[in-house]
C-alpha cells in the first residue's frame, strides 16, 4: 500500500538564494491574487448566465498568455511550476468555499506567511535540499527523508525564517486484520 508523508526541514539559503525565493514568493502571491480578481470580476459580469465562474483550465490557459506579453516577462524568470501551483492553490481554495470547509479566499499579502510549492527535480540530501534554478539550499536533515519525493513547499515564517515541507510517497506492508479476532 503505497501512503504520503511529510518531513518538514528547516532551511538556511544563501542571500542569492533568498532573493530567487523572494521572487518566486511574489510571482505565486502575484498569479494568486490576479486571478483570484479575475475570478471575482467574472463572476459579478456573468451572474445571470450558466456559467458563472471560471475554472483552473481557464486561468492556467490566460496564464500562459499573460506569460507572452512583454508586460509579464518577469514571470518568466522563476520555475513555471511554482505559478501553476498558485492557480491550483486558488482552485483548491474555491472548492473547499463552495463545499462549505471554509470561507471566502482572501487576498495573499506580502506581509504574512510566504510559501512556494515545487513539484518536480528537488533532491533532498545529507544536508541541502537542491532546488530547480537555485541550487542546493543548506538544511538541517533531523530525519532521513525515505521515499520518493512528490513536492516540496518552502515557506518563509513572518520572523524570516525559511522551512521546507518534503512530501513523500512510501510503500508499507499492507496492515494485517484478522476477521475472527472480532466480537460483535
């Protein structure tokens, strides 16, 4: 049976380090917040129709146009996964408002909490954790990290400091049950 884990590590990036998470951080907060208007601007426009909102597949594909314009080069610089990860994020936070497990989503600021999900190519060793266009970031490693890596999100605490949670996929034996243990 194969289940996921987490192991959170706490990480100590080099300043150019901390300027690539700093962008990526604003890239995230900037695709979460501007589709999030999006959203909401579509759905005041559209109320009496049938449609009346927008979807992830909508946004990811404005998003890949927004990438075109000269305007946006800058999201260009950053791992494309990390803007794809927000939209997914805003989806998620939409799901969860409409079935009642939450309110409203609410606008990133750039004051509070600052997180980034990476998906694919992040290695976890020893002591680093190498990510895609930064390189290997020094960690603390309290325990090993077993398994295969599914992603990664590195948040940034309002105190500056910077963790990463490793989600894993492991494979355990299948628990052992037997019927006749049972009493009704």
């Amino acid at each position: 049976m194969v289940i996921r884990k987490a192991f959170r590590y706490r990480l100590y990036p080099k300043a150019d380090q901390e300027q690539i998470f700093a962008h990526n951080f604003g890239q995230a907060r900037f695709v979460y917040n501007f589709f999030l208007a999006e959203r909401k601007a579509f759905y005041e426009a559209h109320k009496t129709e049938k449609k009346k909102g927008l979807s992830y597949e909508d946004n990811a594909g404005a998003l890949k146009k927004m990438k075109k314009d000269p305007q946006y080069d800058w999201l260009k610089i950053g791992h494309s996964q990390v803007l794809q990860q927000a939209l997914k994020s805003l989806d998620q936070a939409y799901k969860n408002f409409f079935t009642k497990r939450t309110k409203f989503p609410k606008f990133h600021k750039k004051n509070d909490k600052q997180s980034s999900r990476y998906m694919q190519y992040v290695f976890v060793g020893g002591t680093w954790i190498d990510f895609p266009k930064i390189g290997k970031v020094k960690a603390v490693i309290h325990r090993p990290c077993e398994g295969k890596v599914k992603n990664v999100t590195v948040t940034k605490t309002k105190s500056g400091r910077y963790f990463a949670s490793v989600q894993v996929e492991v494979d355990v034996p299948e628990p052992k049950f037997d019927r006749t243990d049972v009493t009704v």
